[in-house]
C-alpha cells in the first residue's frame, strides 16, 4: 500500500498539471528539476512528493489517453 498524500500536495499538483503540463513526464528525476526551476516549493521533501505525485498522474493520464 502507498502513503496517502494530503489535500495540498493533491490540489497544487493539479494545478501545476494544469500549468505547466507539457512540461511533466512519467519521469521522478526529471519532474523534480522542473519544480525546482519553477522554485514556488521551498521544502526538499514536499518537491520530492509533489514530484512522485506528478509523475503518477501523468503515467494515468497517458494510460487513459485524456
């Protein structure tokens, strides 16, 4: 079983798919540099969720074709 991300980490991670979304991949490393080129996370560990969060979602949303 995964870890339950909070409501935060759920609402800003749409928000930024929204965004920036062509800038997302699948990729952890990769959605990791992006957030911190756009430095709105000051906290090492929320970057590293909010990253893992985005890559999940975008693996779903290519797996769904939206």
């Amino acid at each position: 079983m995964g870890r339950v991300k909070g409501v935060a980490v759920k609402s800003l991670g749409k928000e930024l798919i929204e965004e920036f979304g062509e800038r997302f991949s699948e990729d952890f490393e990769n959605n990791k540099k992006i957030l911190e080129e756009l430095k709105r996370i000051r906290s090492k560990r929320t970057r590293n969720i909010l990253a893992g969060y985005i890559a999940k979602e975008m693996k779903r949303i290519k797996s769904s074709g939206i």
